[in-house]
C-alpha cells in the first residue's frame, strides 16, 4: 500500500492485483450509470481487462515489477538489504500533511 508519488523505495504487485481507486464494479456503475444490466457486466469484464490489473501501472513506471507470490519473500529481504544503510533528507517544513 503504498506508491512512487508516496516516496516509496521499492513497489511490487502480484499478476491478480487491482490497482486502482475503487473496485471495477463500482467504477462501472458511476461511468455507464445509463446502461442497462446486461451491459454494464459487459463493461465491467472489459473495465478489468483494461485497468483493473498491474499490468497498465506496470507500463506507466508506478510499480517496479509485477512478481509471483512464491519469490515474494526472497525479492522483499534483498530489497531489504539494499536499503538497509539507506539514508533519508526530508527538506524542513513548518507544517505537517498527510496525503488523502
């Protein structure tokens, strides 16, 4: 749970992940409000092909890598490793906020 935009160090999906704001199902139901049933089940077969998969935030750079769960493990303590004399600057603010 966490991003590029969020200074995230290392970002990974699984191939069955959804990576998006709202499920496909609720999105469908706000962008094709006026369709009937039949096609809104149409739409939200095509609406998980084409967004609701890692694959699109893959190809747009805000995840590293697409792995399997079975090298989870090992990628995450190399991960680890790396970055575990990693030194962070955060510029001074007077104000806190956090993202929402």
């Amino acid at each position: 749970m966490s991003s590029k935009h969020l200074r995230g160090d290392m970002n990974y999906a699984w191939p069955t992940a959804e990576i998006a704001v709202m499920g496909s199902k609720g999105a469908v139901n706000i962008i094709f409000k006026n369709k009937s049933l039949e096609e809104k089940v149409q739409c939200e077969e095509d609406y998980k092909t084409a967004f609701a998969n890692p694959f699109p935030a893959a190809q747009r750079g805000f995840i590293d890598d697409i792995v399997t769960p079975s090298d989870t493990r090992r990628i995450i303590i190399n991960d680890l490793d790396v970055l575990r004399n990693k030194k962070q600057e955060n510029p001074w603010r007077k104000h806190g906020n956090i993202p929402l």
